[in-house]
C-alpha cells in the first residue's frame, strides 16, 4: 500500500478526524511508515495526536504557503509511530491567501509534498469540514478519497457536491484520483434509521462501501482527550480493534484477494444488516484473523499474504 488518501467529507462530525487519527495509528502498528496530514485549521487531529495546536512555530499553514519545507514542519508523535504535519487556526488564514493568488493555488500541497512522498508509505490527510481550498489542495495532493459517513438522514446529503468536486480535480488537476471508499462510522445497529440508511448506502455504492463498519464507541470518543489514537488508550476497545479491521480491508482489497467473510459472533455485534444480495458483513473486529506482532488481521508489509511487492517501494 503506498497512496495519499484524502479523508474527506464536507460536513462536520461524520468522523474524519477520528478516522485520520485511528487510520495513521492502525498503519503504523502494520510497521508501515506514515504521515498523518492535518489540513482542517481547527487542529483536532493535531490534539489528538497529543501535539499542542498552540505551540507551533510551523505548521501546515507555512508548508502550504511555500515559507517553510515539509520536512522542517513535520512532528515525529513517538508513542503512535507515525509523523504528523501539525496545523492550527493560522490554516484559515494559509487558506484566505491562496484564494488570492491568481495561479496555481490547487497544487500547493501536492508540490509541498512532493519531496516527502517516497519517504512514506501511506500519508493520510485530514480535510477540513467544507469544500474550500483546503479541500481542493488535499484532493489534488491524494490518489484516493476516504469518506466516511454516519449512518443518518441526511447522510447522502451533500454527497452528490462532494463527488462533483472529486469528478472536476479528476478532469482538470489530478485524473487518477479514486475513491478509496465509504465507511460508515458511528454505527448504532439498535437504531432501525442507521440500519436503513445503511443499507440504501451498500444498495447505491456497492463494493464502495467498507464491510468494516466504525461502531459507535466511547473509547474512540474518549482517546483524544488523552492526546491517543484508542489503540494507544485501550487496545482491546471495539473503536481500536475496528480500526485494525479497516486496515486489513484496504490490504485485502489491494490484494485483490477473494476473502470469505467470517460469520460475526453474537456479542457486542457492530454490524449492520445487509442490503439483498449482500454478503454478510464481517464483525469490525473480526475481520481476516491472522496475527502479526499482535495486530490482529492485519499482515505487515512483506509478509505472506499481504499486499504484492509492486506496491511496495523496492529501495
Ligand atoms: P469530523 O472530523 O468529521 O468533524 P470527528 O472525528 O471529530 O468528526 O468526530 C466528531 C465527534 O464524534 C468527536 O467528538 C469524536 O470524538 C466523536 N466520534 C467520532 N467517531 C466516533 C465513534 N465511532 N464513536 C463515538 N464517538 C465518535
Ligand atoms: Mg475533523
């Protein structure tokens, strides 16, 4: 696996952040290296990495300004094993001052990035809630779209502008952007409405849709409080372990690998029902199985079965 994903959604609240932060941490405990991207001006995924938004002297808003190399803004976060691009309020300025400028405002972030790009092997960025230049940048920058979803009405609201704006970086920046998939977070299967809206989400996008669904989880909630992505603040929690599963799906879908979906256990069940003619969904925290250096279904790079050497960068 070696991509930019954008996480993108322009509605607030959905879970991007928590989805950035859990994906960058559930990566890097597959001995990936990574770099989580923080590109929303309200810092919420720089906190969450236990970085102090206030306390920057560089940031994501010099990088992308071109005042200050990539490298000199990035912050190792220890514990979780992934770098961070730190950002803060000063983003909503970085964004008014490349709204001015008369060219190649789109592309700030992806040549900022440029040098950086080979010395990682998943960089995840964290959009902002609006489809602002921010955004632009991020899906100019990315090879693939993440958009998570909660499972409510007005869920597929504004998804329609959110894939226009995919569809017009494809034709005028960047053709080869894909939608790395949708994932429905916050998932409440004793609440009919989710179910419902669930299943209107497989029936219209198909194999899009992530099997792993993100439960609805206190840990997950909790963790940025304590500056952690939950596989830091409790390993075993639902949020953390359904984390690992996502990963382990995009592997497997890389590999392109025909996986028969494991039946769930009964208890603590995140899974939502599915639509007619689905598989059944896999339990978030049971998906694939096979263990390495205790991460549970998900295969590290290189190892037997996981994604192909071709994806992998051979230097
Ligand atoms: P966004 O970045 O899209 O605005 P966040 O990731 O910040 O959304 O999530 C919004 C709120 O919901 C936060 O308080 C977060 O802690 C909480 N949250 C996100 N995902 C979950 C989850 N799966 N279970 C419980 N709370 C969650
Ligand atoms: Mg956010």
């Amino acid at each position: 696996m070696k991509r930019v994903i954008a996480i993108a959604n322009q509605k607030g609240g959905v879970g991007k952040t928590t989805t950035a932060v859990n994906l960058a941490a559930s990566l890097a405990a597959t001995r990936r290296r990574v770099l989580l991207m923080d590109l929303d001006p309200q810092g919420n995924a720089t906190m969450g990495c236990g970085v102090d938004k206030s306390k920057l002297t560089v940031s994501a808003c010099e990088v992308l300004l071109g005042e200050a190399d990539m490298a000199s803004a990035l912050v190792t976060v220890e514990q979780s094993g992934f770098t961070l691009l730190p950002a803060n309020q000063d983003l909503t300025a970085a964004e008014v001052r490349l709204l001015s400028l008369p060219i190649a405002r789109e592309t700030k972030l992806r040549h900022a990035l440029q040098p950086q790009r080979e010395q990682f092997d998943v960089i995840i960025i964290d959009c902002p809630p609006a489809l602002n230049m921010l955004t632009v940048n991020s899906l100019v920058a990315a090879d693939s779209v993440l958009i998570p979803m909660q499972c409510e009405y007005y869920a597929l609201e504004g998804l329609s502008a959110l894939l226009n704006t995919v569809e017009q970086i494809r034709i005028a920046a960047n053709p080869g952007l894909s939608i790395e998939g949708v994932l429905r977070t916050m998932y409440d299967p004793r609440n009919n409405l989710a179910n419902e809206v669930s299943n209107q989400l497989v029936a219209h996008f198909g194999d899009t849709v992530f099997r792993t669904v993100i439960p609805r989880n206190i840990r997950l909630a909790e963790a940025p409080s304590f500056g952690k992505p939950a596989l830091f603040h409790d390993k075993e929690s639902r949020g953390a372990l359904a984390y690992l599963a996502l990963v382990g799906e995009m592997i497997r879908r890389e590999e392109g690998a025909n996986v028969v979906p494991r039946p769930a256990p009964a208890a603590a069940s995140a899974t939502p029902p599915q639509a007619p003619g689905q598989p059944p969904a896999p339990h978030p925290a049971t998906n694939g199985g096979e263990h390495h250096d205790g991460v549970a279904g998900v295969p590290p790079p290189g190892a037997p079965g996981s994604e192909s050497s071709l994806s992998k960068d051979p230097s």
